[in-house]
C-alpha cells in the first residue's frame, strides 16, 4: 500500500456529515500498493502470548456490517478449503481485487487456514472500521486483523499483520523526542506553536531536510486550486471528465468510474484529501496544468537550495509516478534520478496518455530514492499547512475548513483540541503524516511526521509511527490556556 491514507479503525470522525466523513484516517492499513487500497499477510509470530486469559470468553461480533464482514473473513480463515473467487467477489471491493488479485488473496488465506481455527480475542470497531486480534493454533500466536468498508460495505483494506507490542505513552516533549529516535526506520517529527509571526518550536527529532511526502503532495495541488479559483480560471462547481487517460490507481473511489463520468471541481478536491483519491487528484492538476501546481510550491513554502535542482519541479501527476516508478525501464528511472528539469520534462512526455497498465501487486520497491516521490521539509509542510489555512479564509477557499477537516488522521484525544487540517500519505518505505490543531483558547500547532527507509517491510503498519503523534497530541491537550 503506499501512498495515501487509508481509514483507521481507531478514530471517529468529527463533524459527522455523512458516512465517508465518518470513515477517518487514512494512513495505511495495509502493504501492497503504492496509492492506496490493498491487503497484505505477515507471517504469524511463534510463541506471542495472549490476549484472553482461559477463564475469559471471546468477545462477541456486533450485529453490525463491519461485525458480519468481520464473521466472514474469520468463517473463510477457518475453512478446510481455500476461499473460491465467488466468496471473495461477494466480500471485498472491486478495488482491491484489482490491486491484490483474486489469486493473490487466495493465497493468503491458504497460508493462515495452515494454523486453524483462528480465535477472536478481541475486537473494536465503527460504523465502517474495525481492528481486532485473532490467535491461532499449532504455536501460531496472534495477528492483528484490520478491516474496512467501502461506500457499498465491502471490504475494501483487509490487513493481518503482527500485533502491535504495548507501549507507554510519552508523558513529556523530550520522551516524545527519544520514542523517535527508537523507531526502526529513519523518522522525523516536528511539533510547534504557529499562530505567531515565527513557528515555536515545541520537539523537533530526527532529518530536517527535505523528505518524501507521498500523497501530502496534494495540500499543493489544494493551494494551486484555490489560487485558480480566485483567479477565476476554474470554479467549485465546474465539472471534469475523468477518461481513460486521466485514470489512475487507487487509493480512491473515481478511478472506477467509466469514461465520460463527470465530477465536480469540489468533489474531486474533498476525495482527493479526504480518501487520498488518486483520480481526483490528477483531474484537478490536468485541469489546472501542471505549471499552475510548479508556480504555487514558493508560494505555499518551498525553499529550493541555491544551485540544486527543484525537487519538485516538474512536478508529477500519480500516474506520471506510476509508471515512472514501477513500469519504466531502469534506465528511465536513472534518468529521472540525474536529469536536470529539462530532462525530466523529456521523460514526463514519453509517459503513455492512455489506459493505465501499471500492475498494482508489483509497486512494492521503494522509488523514493531515485527521486521518483515529492519533497518537502517538515518546515516546508507545515508552512504548506498554514498557507492553506489562510486561503481557507478567504471567499475563494471557503470550502476547504470542511475538505480539510473531513479526516482528522488520529483520534483526538481530548475536547481541548480540534483537529484544523490532516494529510497523510504512503509508499513503499514513506510513510508521513500531517496535522493543523487548533488547541486551547485558539493557540494553533503543527505537528508533521516524515519516515523513509531504502526498504518497504520497516513502515508497513503505520500505528508503530504515529504513536509519537498520539503522544504529541495527548501533551497540546494538557497545555495550559494560551495567553
């Protein structure tokens, strides 16, 4: 899974306006796929204890959706024959199908019904997500089992991975700044105060220098939008076509939609941020023109380095990434990597303009380090966050509070703060999370989280990274009332 959020089991959404705002975070849940949608398996773990003692029953499925989609993948888990394609067409989404294949998930299941029957341990869920913990026999220990629902309630994330060891929350900045530091993979944290002329610095740990964002990149394509909006070169309410040049890969819901579809500028924009839809995102960049996104990086924050090359610049739509990552030839991602803008621009026009025939069960290689990804420092996304914020303000970006709050990444943890804005986003070895909080008595933070490893395996389950955030979070709610 990779770039792009994916729901959270763990967090009910603020301002209820219906059911997908209420399907929050989207971080991944999975690893698979670069953008978005997917299922993965992990090797149960021998020998890990527990969660029920024998004295205690096994928690019971609520009657509910997510409750009886959970009760099917736990009956297909225990069967004495692998699931057939039919079962899996009636459980999960077309989208992940897609992704993963039917052979493939197939394959899973062959794996874990080894160490039948899997018991239930235990189980939370909402109204589209739940997570639970199964525990196997035969020395098989316990899998974390992460489901959610699509708009049609069918599974489109299933996960099973190792369950998450306990772990003591930080209760102060600097045990925030050493959780960072003991992470496996290569992370960056940054909290501050910045509703000032400067930001405050609160913690800083780790890199900060410019890092991959995954689908962070899409704050950038929200400010070009409002400029253009205010320019009045395109509206809310204008329509795009999504077509078979414009279609991507999930994450998302628009890429299922069939040639000659029209949404509205508004609507690309809410999926776009608030389920990472990778369609959405390139409609609105092809409307806007990729110059339109290059011209807006300054404005919204982004310090190039004097004689180096933009690292943005061209900029890259998620198919341009697609394909260059994972279906071009090696020497064209070398290319990428040493090309100077003009270049690059070469390479960008010879990217096919029809039918996307990127394999989604082969973007599992990190391409980040061939500068295949957009970047940006955490300074630089939290001045990209505050530059939204402003444009949020005004009668062009009126809309973009609720576009931006829609999903708020984590649970809040208190009633102290609001969660303003959150971007997160995901690929092969990146991981990033991006949050705008207004806190006590209007004081405003910024919190950005940045993890890139040359690997895919250190960053697949996201809840190991955002546990600093979830710390950071729980210490602005115990802040004093500001000034």
């Amino acid at each position: 899974m990779v770039f792009l959020d994916r729901p959270s089991p763990h967090a009910p959404g603020p301002r209820p306006r219906g059911r997908a705002s209420r399907r929050v975070v989207a971080l991944l849940a999975g690893s698979a796929l670069l953008l978005g949608l997917g299922a993965c398996a992990a090797t149960p773990t021998e020998g890990s204890p527990a969660s029920a003692s024998a004295e205690s029953l096994p928690p019971v499925l609520p009657d509910t959706v997510v409750g009886q989609r959970a009760g099917a993948v736990l009956q297909l888990l225990n069967a004495a024959s692998p699931p057939t394609e039919a079962e899996l067409t009636a459980l999960l989404a077309p989208g992940s199908l897609a992704q993963v294949t039917p052979a493939g998930f197939i394959e899973v299941f062959k794996n874990l019904q080894e160490a039948r029957p899997w018991t239930l341990t235990s189980f939370d869920s909402l109204d589209v997500a739940a997570e639970g913990v199964i525990s196997g026999s035969k020395g098989a220990g316990e899998l974390s089992m992460r489901l959610i629902l699509d708009e049609s309630d069918l599974i489109e994330t299933l996960w099973f991975g190792a369950v998450a060891p306990p772990r003591t929350p930080a209760t102060s900045w600097e045990e925030v700044g050493k959780e960072v530091v003991g992470l496996p993979s290569n992370t960056s944290l940054r909290v501050a105060r910045v509703d000032g002329d400067i930001p405050e610095v609160i913690v800083e740990s780790g890199e900060s220098a410019p890092r991959p964002l995954g689908s962070i990149f899409k704050l950038y394509v929200l400010g070009a939008l409002v400029d253009a909006i205010e320019a009045g070169t395109i509206g809310w309410d204008d329509e795009l076509t999504v077509t078979e040049g414009t279609r991507s890969l999930p994450s998302g819901q628009l890429q299922n939609l069939p040639d000659g579809a029209t949404v509205t500028v508004r609507e690309a924009a809410q999926k776009a941020i608030e389920i990472s839809d990778n369609t959405g995102t390139d409609l609105l960049i092809a409307a806007l023109g990729r110059e339109a996104v290059e011209a807006v990086l300054p404005r919204m924050g982004q310090r190039e380095e004097p004689g180096q090359p933009a690292r943005n610049v061209p900029f890259l739509t998620t198919r341009d990434l697609f394909w260059l990552g994972w279906a071009a030839e090696p020497g064209v991602r070398e290319s990428w990597k040493t090309g100077d803008e003009s270049a690059r621009r070469a390479l960008l026009a010879g990217v096919p303009t029809g039918a996307i025939t990127v394999d989604p069960a082969a973007l599992t290689r990190p391409v980040w380090t061939e500068g295949l990804d957009w970047f940006a420092s955490p300074a630089e996304v939290e001045a990209a966050q505050l530059a939204l914020h402003r444009r949020a303000q005004t009668p062009a970006g009126e809309p973009l509070a609720e576009i931006l709050a829609a999903n708020p990444g984590l649970p809040v943890p208190s009633d102290r703060l609001d969660i303003l804005s959150f971007k997160g986003g995901s690929a092969p070895g990146v991981l990033a999370g991006s949050w705008l909080v207004a806190g006590p008595e209007g004081a405003l933070y910024a919190i950005t989280l940045q993890v890139a490893d040359p690997g895919a395996a250190p960053v697949l389950d996201p809840m190991i990274y955002f546990g600093p955030v979830q710390d950071a979070l729980a210490l602005l709610a115990a802040e004093p009332s500001a000034p």
